[in-house]
C-alpha cells in the first residue's frame, strides 16, 4: 500500500527537512501521487506554475517509490535511467531541443518495457508545450496529468508562514495577515518578497514588522509592476 500523504491543514508532510501543505489546491495532485502504483500506462504528468510544489511531491514520491530523479535538460543516456523508477523535471524546458526530445522519447519506451513508472513535471498545461517531435508530443498528449492551482487562502497562509520560518523569520499574526490581504496570490510572489525580506532584514538587521514589511511590500510591488 502506498504511503498516504492526506492530511487537512495544519497537518503537514514531513520529506527532507521540509514540509509538505495539503489543501483543495493541491488535494488531486497528491492523490494522484499517492496512488502511483495505479497509474494508467505507468505515467503520470505533475504541472503547475513555478514554486507551486511540484519538485517536492517528485520527491516525495521519488522516496516511495524508489526512483531517480533527473532534469530533463541532463537525459542524455537513456539506457543509464531507465532501470528504475524515474522522475524527470522541467520537460517543459526541453522542447524544441531536438537530441534532449528523443532522448526522453527512448527513455519513455524503455521505461516502458521495464514496466517501470514515469512522473515527469513541468510548467504550464503539458498539453501546450511545443514539442517539436511528434511522437513524444502523442505520448506526453497520453499521459494523465493534474495542474497544481494556484494556493487557496488556507494553503497561502501556510505557504507564507513555513516560506518565512525556512529563513528562520517569524512576523507576529498581525504582519502575517497584513500580508496575506496584500501579497499577489501565487506561489512565485510569495517566494521572491519572502527572499527580498530576508536579505533586507540580514542587512538592516530589522525585525519584520508590519511598517517593515509595508515598505518592502511597496517595493516589491512596484519592482513586478
């Protein structure tokens, strides 16, 4: 049986040091990767805008599964990852690269015939990615696929709080809900003021307090404009 990954918030995931948030954004996606060992055709697509968790359920899933995770910008060997299990990233980043397309075309057949599972991730719908070979546009066309959403208002919550903890920052409630009402609902946002308060804070050596974030919180808006 597969290990189970649902839990409602606060309950949270355990997987490196890190934390994984479950919510109605991300529910599907981590159903469908708990139940990996039914996988149609043994694949499966993750997809979803940057920073959405996308590389941390591959590992997790990478973990119980026991595959070998790779970039799809280093598949150069086909043979060499295709004994096993496989996670491989960022296919998105690799279409138009003729030599890079067929060789995940050839690690998907092998994979394949070893009748082994394959997840591979990516950003943005799979369906669009402009894959230049036809043949592995057919099969990544195929292949079972769930879009991370963007984070719900209890996921965001997490998502900023555990984003601010990781640098060993800890706003009070009130910054946190300052922000929550304020901050642009996605996870990239939530990556780049968090890491943009961090270092400010590093240098100034300011707490993170609700002027103190309203300032930055100015900045970053107008830097993304």
């Amino acid at each position: 049986m597969a290990a189970q990954l649902t839990f409602d918030l606060p309950s949270i995931i355990s997987h490196d040091g890190s934390d994984f948030f479950v919510s109605k954004s991300n529910k599907t996606a981590v159903h469908f990767i708990e139940d990996w060992e039914r996988w149609p055709s043994k694949k499966f697509v993750l997809s979803g805008p940057r920073s959405s968790g996308k590389t941390h359920l591959a590992h997790i899933w990478a973990k119980m599964s026991g595959a070998r995770i790779i970039s799809a910008m280093d598949l150069s060997f086909p043979d060499e990852v295709s004994g096993t299990n496989l996670v491989v990233e960022d296919v998105h980043k690799i279409a138009g690269i003729k030599e890079l397309e067929i060789a995940l075309f050839h690690t998907h057949n092998l994979l394949h015939q070893n009748s082994s599972c394959l997840l591979m991730t990516g950003i943005g719908n799979a369906n669009t990615w402009p894959i230049a070979l036809p043949d592995l546009a057919s099969r990544i066309e195929g292949t079972s696929q769930v879009l991370l959403d963007a984070p719900d208002d209890r996921l965001f919550a997490a998502l900023l709080a555990k984003q601010f903890a990781d640098r060993q920052l800890f706003p009070s409630p009130k910054v946190l809900n300052y922000l929550i009402a304020r901050l642009e609902r996605s996870y990239e946002a939530t990556r780049r003021f968090v890491d943009r308060a961090d270092k400010i804070s590093l240098a100034e050596g300011r707490p993170l307090t609700r002027a103190f974030a309203k300032n930055i919180l100015s900045e970053f808006t107008t830097d993304f404009d």
